[in-house]
C-alpha cells in the first residue's frame, strides 16, 4: 500500500525555520517526481517547490531564495528546508508524488504551518 506521511509542521516565529519531511512507502520514491504543495484558508492550493527522479529543482517565486528541497533516496524521504518564514506562508503543506506529469500521483495527509508572534 502506497503511503506518503508529512511531518515537521508547526507554530514558528516570523524569521524563524522549519524542516518538512515526506516520507514513502509502497513505492520505489527514488523514480518519482515530487512536490510541496500549500493551501492557505480562502487559497487556492499552490506548488511551492519541486524535485524531479534527476533531482532537477523548481521553486514558486515567493518562495526562492528562503526554501530548499532535496531528497534521501536512502531514506525514502523528500524535504523542504524553510528559512526566513513569513506570516503569509502560514498554510497546510502538502506532499505529491507522480511517476509523470499526466498524473495526479499520491497525496499526503498535510502538516499545518502557523507563522506567527
């Protein structure tokens, strides 16, 4: 059974940091593509950043220069290094793993993200 499990999410102060880990089972995770996604109330739910199987990486503008993804195919697990956090990247984050483009893959349960004083 294919698993994905999100953790690393809580309540930060502004300019503080958090690691997001993804973790899979049930897959071989090293061959997917996998993305970040967020999902603030009243939002949209958007792609934040992305690792391909190459370990090519794409970030969302308001994202790029503070949030890292990388992955350990050892460890079957894909992270988001968030640095320099910001109130308005208070959101669910959500872990996507699709073996093509064509397909909506598998999703995790989410993690909440708070930044706050």
């Amino acid at each position: 059974q294919v698993r994905l499990v999100e953790s690393g999410g809580g309540l930060v102060q502004p300019g503080g940091s958090l690691r997001l880990s993804c973790a899979a089972s049930g897959i071989i995770f090293s061959r997917y593509a996998v993305g970040w996604y967020r999902q603030a109330p009243g939002n949209q739910r958007e792609l934040v950043a992305r690792i391909t199987s190459t370990s090519s990486t794409n970030y969302a503008d308001s994202v790029k220069g503070r949030f890292t993804i990388s992955r350990d195919n050892a460890k079957n697990t894909v992270y988001l290094q968030m640095n320099n956090l910001k109130p308005e990247d208070t959101a669910v984050y959500y872990c996507n793993a699709r073996f093509t483009m064509g397909t909506s893959g598998y999703w995790g349960q989410g993690t909440q993200v708070t930044v706050s004083s």
